[in-house]
C-alpha cells in the first residue's frame, strides 16, 4: 500500500519514541496535585519536620529541605533557607512555609515577599532549647488551622495532640533526685578540634533537668584544648553520634582523648548518645531524653558496682 511503512521500521521508531520519552522523564520526585481544602506544608527545618511527623502532618507535607530524614524521599526538595528553590517552591503551591532561621541572617526577604503575594502562612521558631520545643507544639494548632474555615478537619485533633506532647515532655523531664547521677559529664560532638554541648542547648537542659551535671558552663558548642579537658576531668563522656551503630565501641570515637587519664576512661563512664533525633531540638527529645535516663541508669550501676568492690576488699 502506497505511504505505508513496514512494520519492522515502525516498531523500530517506536522504540526510539518510547526510549527517548524515558530518558526525558525527570528522577526528582513528583509535586503533588492540589486541592483548594488541601493543607500544603514546606518544610524548612529537619527539626519541625520531625514535629510534625509526630503531629500526624506527614501526608499533608509537600516540600521538604535535602535533610529532613524524618520524611519520605518522594517528597520534593525545595532547598533550604540558604539556598531557596523558588521555582520549585512556587510550583509546589504551599499554604505554609515552616521555617528555622539562620540566627545570623532571619528568614530571606525574597521568601517574605512570596509568602505575602501568594497568602502562604508563615511560622518560624529559633529552636535551640526545650522552651523554643514547647513553643513550636504550642504554636502549631492555631497556625495549621490558619486561615480558618479553609481546611477540612477538627482543629481540635492538633490541640489535643499538643497537649498530650507537652505533658509527655514535662513528664520525662521530671526525676526523683535519687535517681539522678550527679557527677561532671562532658557531652561531645566532636574530637578533631574537640567540640564539646554547652549551655543554652536542648541536651544541655534535658541532662540537667534528669538531675546530671554538664561539665561544660560556656554557651552552645565550644571548642576545647586536650589540656583543659585534661584539667576539668570529666568524670562521664557522652559522644552524640545520631545513627551510629550499636557494635561502635565509645573508646573507638574518642581519638586523642582515649589516651588521657581521665575518671570518665578509668571508670569506663563512657557512653554513646545513638539516637537520631539526638541533635535535633524537636519533639524526637522524649525518645532522647529516654536514652539519656537509660546512659544515666548505666552511670549509676558502675558506680554502685565500684562501691560494692571497694567493700568487699576493704579498700578505700
């Protein structure tokens, strides 16, 4: 037949076709549809990613920064905060943006200036400490059912959840003073310059309020020289490594410091902090805060062990 093509030649360019249509398609996740009753959360924060997996939120974020491990990977990256996918974001058509600012630096006036064009609503907290926590949950019923009657569901589900995590933060950062162990700990994160937790952070205040002593007196994350640590003889270590795995043996993380003569080394009051919300100040600190009563319960198990050799051998 005249114009016809045989069949060979014709699944030959279908091949092609379809070949080529795979390779166009696009290995970043897909944005998902809208719907005008549909609450749309980006994410700009590990941290309130992790909140609000905890508030039941999971399904209604649609935009995420490239280190919220708290979501699933099929949920599209809009950047962070230094570094904004605007194009994206836009796409992605939030009714909130959730924000952690840079201390130094606030929130980008471009990212206001798009939030006021469009009507998302806003919410941003400094997150450092539990109180900055207790605010963040504090705040969020009212801010996810902003702007009212536009989101089809009870409000009254967030209000209730947050009051159940506020109970449960109040509840795990009680403990009878009994119960507590109360000699200096020093907390790191680092041994390549040694980087030690300080006051003014959220593990800082969930040892102290569980009863234990940070060594460290100076704010945030200071850095410390072996002679100092030497000198202010820390007679805990806890090493924060989130993720680790369980086989890690603590010695093995400490580099220089394994080699100094320290009560924490002699009475092997040497610990792993594993958890995976360990640096994040989120609602994940009512699991950390059960890990750090079960580091704090081994602590107290050495030293009564300690004591009861000492009496059996009559040693001083």
């Amino acid at each position: 037949m005249r114009g016809s093509m045989p069949l060979t030649l014709r699944l030959a360019f279908l091949s092609i076709f379809l070949l080529l249509s795979g390779c166009a398609e696009s290995s970043e996740p897909e944005e998902r549809p809208s719907d005008a009753t549909e609450r749309r959360i980006v994410s700009f924060s590990p941290a309130i990613s992790r909140t609000l997996v905890d508030f039941g939120l999971m399904r209604e974020i649609v935009g995420r920064t490239p280190y919220c491990e708290a979501l699933p990977g099929d949920i599209p990256v809009a950047g962070d905060l230094l570094n904004v996918d605007y194009e994206r974001l836009i796409r992605l058509r939030p009714t909130h943006l959730l924000i952690q600012p840079p201390a130094a630096t606030g929130v980008q006036p471009r990212l206001l200036q798009l939030a006021e064009r469009h009507g998302w609503v806003i919410g941003q907290w400094p997150l450092n400490d539990v109180a900055d926590v207790l605010s963040l949950v504090d705040d969020l019923p009212a801010l996810l059912t902003s702007p009212r009657d536009t989101f089809e569901d009870d409000p009254g589900r967030f209000e209730a959840r947050a009051a159940e995590l506020e109970r449960e933060i109040a509840r795990l950062l009680q403990q009878a003073a009994e119960e507590a162990w109360v000699g200096t700990t020093l907390f790191l994160i680092g041994t390549e310059p040694i980087t030690a937790i300080g006051t003014g952070t959220f593990l800082h205040e969930i040892w102290t309020s569980l009863g234990g002593v940070n060594l460290i007196d100076r704010k945030d994350y200071p850095q410390l020289t072996l002679e100092t640590l030497t000198r202010r003889a820390p007679e805990a270590i806890i090493f924060v490594r989130p993720g680790v795995s369980p086989a890690t043996d603590p010695h093995r993380l400490l580099g220089p410091i394994a080699r100094s003569d320290l009560p924490a080394l002699r009475h092997d009051r040497v610990a792993i902090l594993r958890h995976e919300d360990a640096m994040l100040p989120s609602t994940g600190l009512i699991e950390v805060a059960e890990e750090l009563r079960a580091i704090m319960a081994r602590f107290r198990k050495i030293d009564r062990d300690s004591t009861y050799e000492r009496g059996e051998t009559g040693a001083e």
